[in-house]
C-alpha cells in the first residue's frame, strides 16, 4: 500500500497543523506555501477563518524574477512589515509540512527581524 509523495507531504501539513492548533489556541498563524517557482505568506485568524495579512514573490516590489532565499527573506520582512503596521505581533509558524530549513528558515527569521515574534 504505497502512498504518493503529494499525499504523505498532506498527511505531515494536517499532522503539524493540528499539533500546533492544539498548543496555540486563540493565537494567529503564519502559514507559508512553497512551490517551486513563488513562496507566499500568509497571517491567518483561525477563529474568524480570515487571512489579515499576505505577502508573496508574485508582488512586483518584492520579486527578483527568482525563487532563491533572497526573495523568501524579502517575503519575510513584508509580511512582518505589514503585520505590525496593522497592529499584529504575535504568531505561531505553520511551516505547512515543508522542512524548517533553507526557504522556510530564511522567511521566518526575516519576519522575526521586522518585529513579528513566530
């Protein structure tokens, strides 16, 4: 009973997820998507089930035409940027069952050097 890639990568996203809505109750999430050719970020209210703030490498003033660690920490400190601005600072990180390493990484801690605490 072999399981393809893209359903074991859905059943890890589900598992982080529940595993951080269970110790976060209440708090805002900052959900990541990568693919690759864009990385996205968004800072979602689970309760109210809205998305408050979203930056991604589609944005013309944030991209550089390529999906490397430059532009995932160009994400990084816009979505912190607009976060704080409109009155968020405090968020737990969905990393949405991608490694924290490389892209991932390098969006999270831009975001905690604008001021976001994930």
């Amino acid at each position: 009973m072999a399981n393809s890639k893209r359903e074991l990568f859905l059943k890890r996203r589900l598992r982080v997820r529940n595993k951080l809505r269970k110790v976060n109750v209440g708090k805002l999430r900052l959900s990541v998507n990568r693919s690759n050719k864009n990385i996205s970020a968004q800072l979602i209210d689970d309760v109210q089930g809205v998305t408050l703030v979203s930056a991604s490498s589609l944005e013309k003033d944030i991209s550089n035409g390529k999906n490397n660690i430059e532009t995932a920490t160009k994400v990084g400190a816009a979505i912190a940027e607009r976060a704080v601005k409109a009155g968020y600072t405090e968020a737990y990180f969905d990393r949405g069952g991608r490694l924290f390493h490389g892209k991932v990484k390098a969006l999270a801690d831009a975001a905690r050097e604008g001021g976001l605490k994930v």
